[in-house]
C-alpha cells in the first residue's frame, strides 16, 4: 500500500545509523539532534523534510495508521480516494506541527519575557542618561541640543532617528566637560572601554516588544521635545507607559490547536468532526439496570491514528472536541 505523497512515505530500514543524533534527540520520534534546538523553529522544517516509519516497527505502526485514517475517510464516510489522501497529508503535518508545538511555545515565551527584560533595562537606561546629562553645566547641554535638536525635531521618528541621537550625543561628550562628568555619561553609553559595536543602549531599542517601540515612535513624532533631557525623559514616560501588559495565567491548550486544524480539515471534506455514543455499552444484568456511554468516535479515532503516525500516543478526550465544536458553530454564527 503507498501512503500519500508529499514526503510522508515509509521508508527502508537504514542499517547505518547515526548514532549521535540518536544518543540526544531533541524529540524522541525525530531523528533531530538536541544541538538543534536554537534552529530548528527558525529553519521553518515541515513534516515532509522527515522520514516517518525509517525503522521497521515505525514502518508497521506508520502504515497500519494511515490504512486506519483511510479507512474512516473512504469505507466509512464515503469520500473518494484522491480527496481522502489530500485530507491525510493534512492531518500528518497537523499532527508534525502538533510535535513542535511545545518547543515553539517555550521559545516564543522566552523571547517575550526577553523583550519585556530588555524594554526595563532601556527605561532605566534613558532615565538615568537624563540625570547624568542634566548634571552638565548650561554651556555643554547647549552644545549637546544644539547638536541633537534636528534629529529631535524630525516629523517622521523611527529607530535611524534615535540610533543617531545616541552617535551624535557619543561624538559631542568627548568635546564637552567637565571632563569627568562626559566620561561618566560616555561609560553609560559604551560600557566597555574602547568597544567598537553600537551601544546596548541601541540594541535595546531594537529589542523591546515590537507594538510598544511603533506607538512610542509614532507619539515622539507628533509631539518633539525641544531639549535633550526633556526628550529622553518624554521617551522613558512613554515607553513605561505604552509597554505591553505580561500575560497571566495557564496558556491556551496546545492540542485544542491541533483538534482545531483537523476539524476544519473534515469540514472541508462535508464531515461533522463529533462524538460518538453507545446506548448499549453497559448491558442490563440481574441486578443492574443498562445502560449507555460515550465512545470513541470516528473523528477521535482518526485524530489518534494521525498522532500515532508521527510517534505521538496523546489521545483526544470529548471535552476537546466539544469545545471545538462550540468555537466552529460561533465562528459561523458571526458570519
């Protein structure tokens, strides 16, 4: 029996091994190195860039899960071959992404509490900057506005505008004094002695949550100060007040996600993905009275062989895919 194409396929058994992707598996079922983990979200892999069922037993269970997928879509519900097959390859890289999806929300989280860290780091930064420059004597602020006051003044701000605020404020320090108070600003900037990459203080900008610097870009356009520490104290109110709120509680269930993206695949296919039961499960005995019971229906069957196929044994309870049929049926009703 063939499986659907697209790179899904059993493979023959490989006798050669790499044995030190297998000793540290960054997903036991992948044959991805643990190394991997910084790269593997980035480089977008897909379910077709693996070979599923490469070993014997893998090979067994991946070709009795499709016959079984194939069997639900095409003996059961009567849908054609080509249509069936077009459904399965879905629900296999449904299933792959579902293997990733742990891995993607760890890094997004991480990447997130990074930016908020980062935007806590730039305020404070900016705020004592404005001390340390309102400490300089009349003549050397002067020299710094004078400097700075055309990029300030810019109706368009953007990250160019402020990466040349901090250069020219680097450039003026060295000809201003006193001289210990310009060092003393200087070392703010540049941390480090005779370092030739931008400031942190740049990187920082350019790291924080994306939403929070467009709106604190757009409001310093609109409204330019006309001093430097006017300037950067208006730019650490802003930011504090436009920073993103922290995301609080449990995050959304990751299989609802993939319940979801096999729902909608059966929809497509004119299938009802719903629940099954069975009103004779428990029969009548002498003392007992019978009765029935929810059983696995042909949906959650499928979605189980689809997880199998990939390795997985998550199985899907009747409360997932009821909650999926409450967001489809509002999803229609909004329309």
């Amino acid at each position: 029996m063939h499986p659907p194409r697209g790179g899904f396929f059993v493979g023959r058994y490989q006798e050669t091994k790499n044995f030190v992707m297998n000793a540290s598996r960054l997903l036991s079922q992948f044959r991805i190195s643990a190394a991997m983990r910084p790269y593997v979200l980035r480089l977008r892999l897909r379910g077709t860039d693996f070979e599923f069922g490469s070993e014997p037993e893998q090979a067994v269970a991946y070709t009795k899960c499709i016959r079984e997928m194939r069997r639900i879509l095409v003996e059961k519900r009567r849908i054609t071959a080509i249509a069936a097959d077009r459904a399965i390859l879905k629900s296999l890289e449904a299933a792959y992404d579902f293997q990733l999806a742990h891995l993607r929300y760890w890094f997004l989280k991480t990447t997130e509490v990074q930016s908020h860290t980062t935007l806590d780091h730039l305020i404070r930064n900016l705020r004592e900057l404005r001390t340390r420059i309102g400490l300089l004597p009349p003549n050397s602020k002067g020299e710094l506005n004078k400097r700075v006051v055309g990029i300030i003044a810019r109706a368009q701000f953007d990250s160019e505008a402020f990466i040349g605020i901090v250069e020219t404020i680097t450039a003026v320090l060295p000809q201003i004094g006193p001289r210990r108070l310009a060092d003393d600003i200087l070392s703010l900037i540049r941390p480090e002695p005779g370092e030739t990459r931008r400031p942190p203080i740049i990187d920082q900008w350019e790291a924080m949550p994306g939403t929070t610097r467009v709106k604190v870009e757009a409001m310093l356009g609109a409204k330019p100060s006309r001093s430097l520490v006017g300037w950067l104290n208006n730019v650490a109110d802003l930011l504090e007040e436009e920073q993103p709120a922290r995301k609080r509680g449990a995050p959304r269930s990751i299989s609802r996600v993939f319940v979801s993206r096999i729902a909608t695949i059966w929809r497509t296919l004119g299938l009802n993905p719903g629940l099954a039961y069975d009103f004779f499960l428990h029969p009548a005995s002498d003392d007992r009275i019978g009765r029935g019971g929810r059983v696995e229906s042909g949906f959650q069957r499928y979605c189980r062989a689809a997880l199998n196929a990939v390795g997985d044994s998550t199985e899907i309870s009747a409360r997932q895919v009821v909650n999926i049929r409450r967001t489809l049926a509002s999803s229609i009703r909004m329309r």
